[in-house]
C-alpha cells in the first residue's frame, strides 16, 4: 500500500484536477467522488489533503461515514 | 448587513465569515430539499407511498420555510446568496435527495427522506455548537430549524421500523417552532 508524507499528502487537495485525499487514524481516504468534498472542502470548515483525525472529534458525525470511501494508501507516522 | 449585529457576534468569538458560510451552505440544502420533495411527494402513491405523502408535504414545506427563515440572518451578518442558481445548489450542505430508480421502492424513498433529515439535524446541531451562548440570534434560529428537522427525522425513521419515536404528524400550522421567524 502506498505510503504518504505529510507533505506528499497536501498536493490531493481536490484542487485543479487533483483528487482529494484525507487521512484518518494513519490511513489516507479518497473523497473525491463525494458531493459533500467538491474541490477538497468540506463544510466550509475542513480542507482534503491534511490529517484529519483530531478534526473528526468536533463533527456532527463519526468515522462511519469517512470508512465507506476507499484507502488509497497510509499516512507516514514518520512525517 | 447590520453592522453592530456582526461586531458582536465576532466580539463573541465566532469565525462570522466561516458561520455565514455554513448558513449559506445549509440555505442551499434546505431550497434544494424542497425542490427534491416535490418530485419525492409526487411519486409517493399507491397503497405504500399514499401513508407517507403527508408527512413528505409537511417537511417538503417546513423546509421552504427553513430556507425563508435562514435569508435574512445571511445577510444581516453580511452575507450573500450567490448569484447563480446552479452554483448554489452544488453548495449545499447536504447532497440532494434524489428519486430512487425505482419510486414504487418505498424503502428505498424513505432512505432518501430520512438521510436528508439526519443531515439537516447534523448541520444544526453544529451551527447551535458554533454559537451557543455567543450568536444568540442565530442559535436561536438554528435551534428551531434543528426541532423541526428532529421531528421530520422521527416521522420517517418509524416508518423504517426503528421504533416508536414518540412523535404525531402535524396537526394545524406548520413550522412550529420556525414560524416566529417567518412573521
Ligand atoms: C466541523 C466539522 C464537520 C461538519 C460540520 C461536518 C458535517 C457533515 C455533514 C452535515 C455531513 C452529511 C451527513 C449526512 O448525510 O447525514 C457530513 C458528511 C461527511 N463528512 Fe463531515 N463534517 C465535519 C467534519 C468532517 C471531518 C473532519 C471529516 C473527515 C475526517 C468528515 C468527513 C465526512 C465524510 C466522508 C462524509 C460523507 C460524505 C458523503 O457521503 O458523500 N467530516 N459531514
Ligand atoms: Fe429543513
Ligand atoms: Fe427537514
């Protein structure tokens, strides 16, 4: 499974054709074919392309709706 | 835009481009949901989907109100709704609620009804998150829209046989709890 940096990470931002990646609890989910993460934002609150596992605490919603999207890969604890 | 009414509640603490931006965002789930109900509520017939056609009109309007009654905070607070339609409702908070391929599914409608709800019950909760004890005006605004969307979620989630959620179709007015904002 391909590993991610944290930087490697920031470029699928959902922006100019890049797909939008979000990484959860070390492992890196595709949320590009969501209606809900159109060029990478979320909410109006949160951006594909980071770790978002600390922000997933303050949602009006678990994990559960983020593990129905495919892992494309894991988050390099090492940076 | 009120501008007092926005310096208090950035006084407050409150990210007021980030609220307003979510306010919108939820405007747009609330005028798309109505319009999705309609082609739901039309489709809602025969022996099955005639019981639902009631409460599926009630929400679809309550809805309408939701997004009459959310228009004026947007824009004291400085916002605005975009200029073109198309834009607005691929910014909606929650994604539309589209006919199932097969309307005569029942099931498969009230899943469509009751995710619309949940969502709308999540956007609300959030935005009474964002601003209780700060933006009184619009938490108080968010509180009733979230009463509302909390019974339509109980109307439709009986129906999937979740249990008894305690609640009766409307009777009288709709927007109980809305409808102070409406006036
Ligand atoms: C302030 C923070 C957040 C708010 C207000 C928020 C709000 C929402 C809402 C209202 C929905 C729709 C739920 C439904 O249909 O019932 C949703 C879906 C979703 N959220 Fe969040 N969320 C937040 C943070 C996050 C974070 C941090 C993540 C990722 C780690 C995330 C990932 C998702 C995913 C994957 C979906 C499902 C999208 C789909 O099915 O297309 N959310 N969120
Ligand atoms: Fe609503
Ligand atoms: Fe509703």
């Amino acid at each position: 499974m391909r590993r991610f940096s944290k930087e490697e990470l920031r470029h699928y931002n959902g922006l100019d054709g890049m797909p939008a990646y979000v990484a959860y609890q070390g492992k890196v989910y595709d949320v590009s074919g969501s209606f809900l993460w159109q060029q990478g934002l979320h909410q109006a609150t949160h951006a594909a392309g980071s770790d978002l596992t600390a922000a997933l605490k303050q949602a009006p919603h678990g994990a559960e709706l983020l593990l129905r999207f495919p892992i494309v890969g894991i988050l390099d604890p090492n940076g | 835009m009120a501008q007092v009414t926005r310096e208090m509640v950035e006084r407050a603490g409150v990210n007021v481009d980030q609220l307003v931006e979510l306010l919108i965002k939820n405007a747009a789930a609330e005028l798309t949901t109505y319009y999705y109900y309609t082609i739901l509520r039309v489709n809602l017939i025969g022996l099955q989907g005639e019981g639902l056609k009631e409460i599926a009109e009630t929400a679809r309007i309550e809805d309408r109100n939701h997004f009459e009654a959310l228009v004026p905070r947007i824009y004291e607070l400085g916002g605005k709704l975009p200029q073109d339609m198309k834009a607005f409702h691929d910014i909606s908070a929650c994604p539309p609620a589209v006919l199932p391929k097969d309307p005569t599914d029942v099931k498969a409608m009230l899943t469509v009804l009751v995710e619309a709800e949940r969502c709308a019950v999540r956007g609300y909760t959030h935005i009474c998150n964002l601003t209780a004890g700060k933006d009184h005006r619009t938490y108080d605004l968010a509180l009733a829209i979230l009463n509302e969307e909390i019974e339509h979620e109980s109307w439709f989630s009986e129906f999937l046989g979740e249990g008894p959620s305690g609640h009766f179709l409307r009777r009288g007015e709709t927007s109980p709890f809305v409808s102070k904002f409406l006036k």
